[in-house]
C-alpha cells in the first residue's frame, strides 16, 4: 500500500486530512507534516524522514505538497534520491481523496500521475461549468 504524507505550510495538511476523514472515514498510512514559520530546516527535515518511515510498508510514498517552490516542496524534493516517493504539488481535497482511493493499486509513478490529473481537474470556474453570465451594467 502507497503511504500518503501531507506537507504544508501551518496547519493546512493536518486540515485536509482531517476533511477527507470526515467524507470518507479513517485514512490508512496517511500522516500530515505541518511547516510553522522560524522552525529550523534539519528540524522540519528530520520529522518529514520520520513520517515516511512510518507510512512506507515498501510500496513508496506519495508526498503532496502545497505550493510550488515552498519550503514543503524543497525539503520534499530532497527526499526524492533517497527514498521510494512522488512529489506532487499543488494539493487540495480531490487530491487526496484520488490517492487515498488508490492506494493498494497501481505503482508509484501512476498513481502519482492520477493525483496530479485529479488535481487539474477539480480546478474550474464554477459560473462557467454552470453557464452563469453576468449582466453588465
């Protein structure tokens, strides 16, 4: 089974975590990495080590991150030689809600592949997907 790790600034991943819970119950092997602002990088470092150790059973992890070029992205991205992990950025409920669906099946790079295309997706401007127009003035 595909370990899940969220990483984010503040206490967003502990949040999506918990709002895909109370949708589709208890996650397995799912754990969240909140990054708060003066925490020391080998500190922050060290916990991200520690929690893909306890949610790889030796499938991998995939770690989804919350924005491009953010501190959760760059120490996650440093994990990439050294451990079995995907890193996708951009992370919202669809998302997590794809992987954790996913989880027993499907290798690392696919699955991987299947969050980012889920991502994409569930982004759209809801007046236009309801054909909502706006009366100009």
């Amino acid at each position: 089974m595909v370990g899940i790790l969220v990483v984010s600034h503040g206490g967003l991943a502990d949040a999506l975590i918990a709002s895909v819970q109370s949708l589709v119950g208890n996650l397995q092997r799912t754990r969240g990495v909140s990054i708060w602002p003066k925490e020391k990088e080998e500190e922050v470092k060290d916990r991200v080590r520690k929690e893909i150790a306890e949610v790889d059973d030796g499938d991998g992890v995939v770690i989804l991150t919350d924005i491009l070029g953010g501190t959760p992205t760059n120490l996650s991205l440093s994990f990439l030689e050294k451990e079995r992990v995907e890193v996708v950025t951009g992370v919202n409920m669809p998302m997590l809600l794809t992987l954790s669906s996913y989880q027993k099946g499907g290798s690392l790079r696919e699955i991987g592949r299947l969050v980012k295309k889920s991502g994409r997706r569930s982004i759209i401007l809801a007046n236009e997907l309801l054909g909502f127009k706006r009366r100009r003035k």
